[in-house]
C-alpha cells in the first residue's frame, strides 16, 4: 500500500439512496458496541490488503486482494462528498430507514489529518419491507418493530484522501463509475481519444449511444483512453494492424479516419484496447476479456 489506512479516529455510519440524479444521504446512530464491532470490521478489511494491482477498467483481479487507483475525475466525487459529511449529516429516522431504497452505506472515519470511508454496495437494512417481522423469546415468536441492521467485514472500496483500494471491481464500478455524474463526462472522453484517432463524421453519435449503454464496452474505451500509445497512432499503423487481425480496413476507415457502426463497435474496440491475438500453439484467433501487464 502507498498510504496507511487507519481505522482510528471518529466512527459514523453513513446510508445513501438515490435523489434524482444526485445522492443523498444521513447518520444513523450507532452504539458504543456497535461502533466498537463496526471498528474491527474495518480494521480486517483493511488488514486484507496485501496483495494489490493497479486499477484499470479492464483489469482482472485474479489473485490480487484487491485494485489500488488514484482518486481522480473518472470517479462519481459526488457521492464520495455526500458520504464524507459524516457527522454533519441529519440524523435518520426509523421511518426514513424503513421507507428509503438505500443505494449504500458507508463506515466513515475522521481525524484531524483525513476521512477515510470504507463502502459497501448494499443497504444493511434486512426485512424493513415485510409486513410482519418476528424474533424467538423464550420459545414464543414475538414481533420485532424496528429495521434490522447487518454487518459483516467485507466492503467493495476504501478511499482515503488520495486514494481508492477497490476489493469488489464490479461493485465500485456500478457505484462510483456507471452514474449520471460519470456517465454525463461520455463527450469529452471521446474527444480526447479523437484528438489522436479521428472518427468519421456519424461514428461520434454511434459511441455515445453505446458508451452510455454498455459498461464492457464502456469500461474497454476508458482503457483505450489511458493507454500511452494512444498518442502515437497513426493511420498507416491502424491499418496494418488490421490487416495482422483479418480486418478489412476498407470496412472500418474512410480515408485516414476510424468508421464506427453499431456492427463493429466491439471489434473497433478490442483493435484499439489491444485485445486480439492468436493462440501460439494453435493459432486460433482470440479476444482477451481482461488483461494484466506482466
């Protein structure tokens, strides 16, 4: 790790739900027992960090305990904010508690020097909707009438001020990365990749759509964008590399620049991200899902 987490300082646990476009969230008060066990969950969770590999879109966890990544503009800082009021937050009321969706909550850790927020893609709310909820006492059912909480020690991302430890890739993307505030920033990254590789009038729109849509394809273009061979791409290059995948490169160009359709998207995307070869042995074409640099 480049950075130690901490587990000390001033505990509070945070529930967020959806508001529009936007996130909102509030404290619920906890206990000094609970705080104390909520403690320790952390401090595991923080001890499995061990084992780490630097975060890309399209990269595969494999063995690794978890992604380490900075925290940057391509992360929903929205609700990294809303989550870090912490104490400031109002608190919530058992009506609240029972009647909001909760997109997720949050172990937020404060000291003078930085907030540290350990998240979990999942409300720890169980049973608040069913009608009627019931716990044993002395071999009778009896009815229990406030929310159920559960915690455990696992969690899918930890930030601290400048970075962001993810344990549960497809969770952190589908919190911190697939939302309205990340999903609005589409036009400038294809901008950007456009700076270097021009698109024919029409393919622009076409990745819009897709981007938008799809997160594998998504995730492969934020790939393609943080590659440093990006900027030396030239049109002579895409099109030998074409032809070394059997790609007609009077299909997929016009003139010098990339022609994208709904119908070849993903192989425009595989071409870019690198992720066509040939097996050695067989020399049986593949396309690699994810990746890690050796």
């Amino acid at each position: 790790m480049n950075e130690p987490v901490t587990v000390d300082g001033e505990l509070h646990l945070v529930v967020a739900w959806a508001y529009g476009k936007a996130y909102q969230s509030m404290v619920v008060q906890v206990s000094e027992s609970v705080a104390t066990t909520l403690r320790s969950h952390a401090a595991v969770a923080a001890e499995r960090l061990q084992y780490g590999a630097t975060y890309a879109p399209d990269a595969d966890m494999e063995d690794n305990s978890h992604l380490e990544s900075d925290r940057d503009e391509s992360i929903d800082t929205a609700l990294v904010q809303e989550l870090s009021k912490g104490a400031s937050l109002d608190v919530a009321t058992e009506h609240e508690l029972r009647t909001k969706r909760l997109t997720c909550h949050a172990l937020v850790i404060t000291t003078s020097e930085q907030t540290t927020l350990f998240v979990r893609k999942r409300s720890p709310i169980q049973l608040a909707s069913k009608s009627l909820v019931a716990r044993l006492v002395d071999d009778r059912l009896d009815r229990l009438g406030s929310p159920l909480f559960a915690f455990d020690d696992r969690y899918d991302a930890i930030f601290t001020q400048d970075k962001v430890y993810v344990l549960d890739k497809k969770a952190f993307e589908g919190l911190f990365k697939d939302s309205p505030a990340v999903l609005a920033k589409t036009n400038d990254w294809i901008a950007e990749v456009g700076q270097y590789v021009p698109f024919v009038p029409g393919s622009v729109e076409q990745l819009q759509v897709v981007l938008k849509r799809n997160s594998v394809l998504r995730n492969k273009f934020l790939a393609v964008k943080g590659r440093a061979y990006l900027q030396s791409i030239t049109p002579d290059a895409l099109r030998e590399e074409m032809k070394r995948h059997c790609m007609d490169p009077l299909e997929f160009m016009e003139g010098d620049s990339l022609k994208v359709t709904g119908q070849n998207v993903k192989s425009v995307l595989r071409l870019l991200n690198e992720d066509l070869f040939q097996g050695g042995f067989s020399q049986q074409a593949y396309a690699a899902s994810t990746k890690r640099v050796l």
